[in-house]
C-alpha cells in the first residue's frame, strides 16, 4: 500500500523532472546568447581597433608628407635634394620617412625611345626584344598619325578588348596594359619608371645605377667610373656633364616638383604599416598636390590589371 510520503516523494519527483528540464535548455540558451554576444563584441573590438590604427595610419602619413613638402619647398628646385631620410615619433608610433625626386626615374611620357629600349636591356631583355619593347610604349603615348593607327591594328589583331591610350601614360600601372611586354620585365621596371618627372632628362646625382645605364651614348664601363665619382661630383651641370660624355644629354641636376615619398609606421602595440605616396611641391593655393597614393595593401599586391583601361 503506498504511503503519503511516497505519494508525495513520487509527486515531487515529477514535479522535479518538469522543472529541471526547461531551466536547462534556458541555461544553454542564455550560454549560447553570452557566446554570441562576446563573439560579436570581440569582433567589434578587432574591428575598432583596425579602423583606429587606420585613421593613426593616414594620420601620421599626413604628417609626414606635411613635414617633408614643408622642408624641400624651403629651398629652389636647383639646390633642393634628390633624396633624403627621416625618422620622428608622435602619438606612441615611430614614423621613418624616405623621399626621391621622381627625376631620379625614367619618365614614360617623355623619356625618348633609345633610353626606353636602354632601359629594358639593362633589366634583362635582348636587344632586339628591348627595341620592341620601347616602340610598343612609344606607340602607347603617340597622339596621332601612323604610328597610332598601327598601333590600334597591332592592339585588334592580338585580340585585346582596348586600343593603347593614344595620349600620355596617366600612371606607370598603364604598362602592364601594352601589349607584347612580358610581365617580369615590366615588374623588373617599376622601380625605376615615373610619370611624374616632367623631364625629357634623367636627375643622375640620385639615380639608380640601372637608370644611369639607360642613358643614351653611355658604356658599362663608363657607368662604373661615373658612379665611383659621384659622391664627389659638385652640383654643377657642366661638371656633371662633361663627366657623363655624350650621355650628358639625357643629364640633369635638377630635381623635379614630384617628389616621392616612403613612410614606414611602427605601432607600439606592434602593428606595422606603410605607405607611398607621390606629390607635387609649388602648387600656388596649397603647399603641396598628392598625385598618387599606395597603402600598405596595395603595395603588397601589384597585379597587372584585366579587362580595359581603368
């Protein structure tokens, strides 16, 4: 015969059973809702934290395009240097700052045909394909006439879904869009090419060995020598000239108002980032004109484009 108290033990039991179970799948609701919610505030905290060193980023790029413009445009473009070097910190950041006057480069738009084809042979390409090379940049910038209209054929028949610009490079990236270049020797030339100099000549009291070998009328040997007595050499172009022989030409000892510069950013939570970014000294309504601006990502994936023109 079952008691009261069994009857009550068997009561609570059941009523145990009913109520257990619902506040447990409450509990793993509630731990599902918490996980949820920290997953999102952790994101949201990544995602601050990215965004506030992305504006410390432009920041401090800002900065150090101020400081630089304001000390080269303290000089003229004669006595202003072709390069240079600096390092500040502010706001728990160490900014190092790099810069070159893009007359130090080979200019697309106006350096001639010979120290295009110069160029391409010291990176590596036969002389013959080096000509070719240089002709199809030539035909890229060309304006009118023949050369264009052949140029516009060349394009149809290779199957290219563009025609070359007909008109000035509006950025050295253009290059990877002329045809018959093989990627390598344009990835081997962009260091050393500009649209921005504005010179016909080269800057050669700063510029890279490989762009003093492009110059028209100069031998290997002649490189060599002119390198070891650059250091020494004054800044004088009848000097620097007459040193150069008949490459002296293509020589200039002015730097050009484009001036390129190279920021490198250490955060002091460990973060890095970096930045190229070219621009124009002398503009009259403001000390300085960015033309072109590389982030950290963006120098990190240099790819030749597809499709069309962008």
């Amino acid at each position: 015969m079952i008691t009261d108290r069994a009857r009550l033990g068997a009561r609570w039991s059941g009523q145990r059973g009913f109520i257990i179970v619902p506040v447990l799948l409450i509990l793993l609701l509630l731990a599902t809702l918490a996980g949820v919610l920290s997953a999102n505030l952790g994101r949201s905290a990544i995602a601050l934290a990215v965004n506030d060193d992305r504006l410390r980023t432009d920041a401090l790029v800002l900065a150090s395009l101020e400081l630089t413009a304001y000390s080269l445009s303290s000089g003229t473009r004669q006595t202003r240097p072709l390069s240079g070097s600096s390092t500040f910190e502010f706001d728990g950041a160490v900014v190092s700052t790099s810069f070159s006057a893009e007359s130090n480069r080979i200019d697309l738009n106006l350096a001639s045909k010979e120290m295009l084809a110069n160029l391409f042979r010291v990176l590596g390409a036969e002389p013959r394909d080096a000509e070719q090379y240089a002709n199809r940049v030539v035909g890229w910038r060309s304006a009118q006439g023949e050369t264009l209209d052949s140029e516009n054929a060349r394009y149809r028949s290779a199957g290219a879904t563009y025609l070359p610009r007909g008109a000035a490079f509006s950025s050295v990236d253009e290059l990877w869009l002329v045809i018959d270049i093989p990627p390598d020797v344009i990835e081997r030339a962009m260091p050393f090419i500009t649209v921005f100099s504005g010179h016909h000549e080269v800057s050669v009291l700063g510029a890279a060995p490989e762009v003093i070998a492009s110059l028209p009328g100069i031998a290997p040997a002649d490189v060599e020598l002119f390198l070891k007595q650059r250091p020494a050499l004054p800044r004088d172009v009848k000097i620097v000239g007459d040193t150069l022989g008949e490459a002296g030409k293509s020589a200039t000892i002015e730097a050009s108002d484009a001036v390129r510069i190279r920021t490198m950013i250490h955060f002091d939570n460990g973060r890095r980032a970096s930045n190229e970014a070219v621009i124009l000294l002398g503009a009259t309504d403001v000390p300085y004109r960015i033309l072109a601006w590389r982030d950290e990502a963006d120098l990190a994936s240099l790819r030749r484009p597809k499709g069309g023109l962008l």
